[in-house]
C-alpha cells in the first residue's frame, strides 16, 4: 500500500510540472497551450480521485488502520 501511495504522489507531483511546463513553454498556439495545460491539470485532479479511493478501499478491507489523534484537554 505504501508503494501505491508514494506511486501516486509521484503522479500527481507529475502532472503538475507537466501543467507548469505548458504554462511556462507550451506550444505554439495559445489553444495547443491551454489544452496541454488543461490535459494535465484533469490528469492531476483523476490521480487524486483515485488516490482518495484506494485508501478508502485499503481502509475498508483492513490493510491501513487509522491511529487516532488523543482528544484535547
């Protein structure tokens, strides 16, 4: 579980220097800019989607355990 969650945070890191990228350089239109920019950023928000799931799906199957956080005083 441990490799799939650094896995997508690479994903993610990932996709945001790819947007970076076509923000900074891009192509040779505006429209071929926004549209690598806008390919990558939906590509960050599914790999975050899909992040939240598999730790909802891991926790339901048992494989992580919440510690729990002590009440405050």
């Amino acid at each position: 579980m441990t490799y799939l969650v650094i896995l997508a945070f690479i994903a993610i890191l990932g996709s945001l220097a790819a947007a970076l990228y076509f923000m900074l350089r891009g192509g040779k239109t505006a429209t071929a800019k926004s549209r690598g920019m806008a390919r990558a950023l939906a590509f960050r928000v599914g790999f975050s989607i899909l992040l939240f799931v598999c730790i909802l799906v891991a926790w339901q199957l048992g494989y992580i355990h919440p510690t729990g956080i002590p009440p405050g005083r």
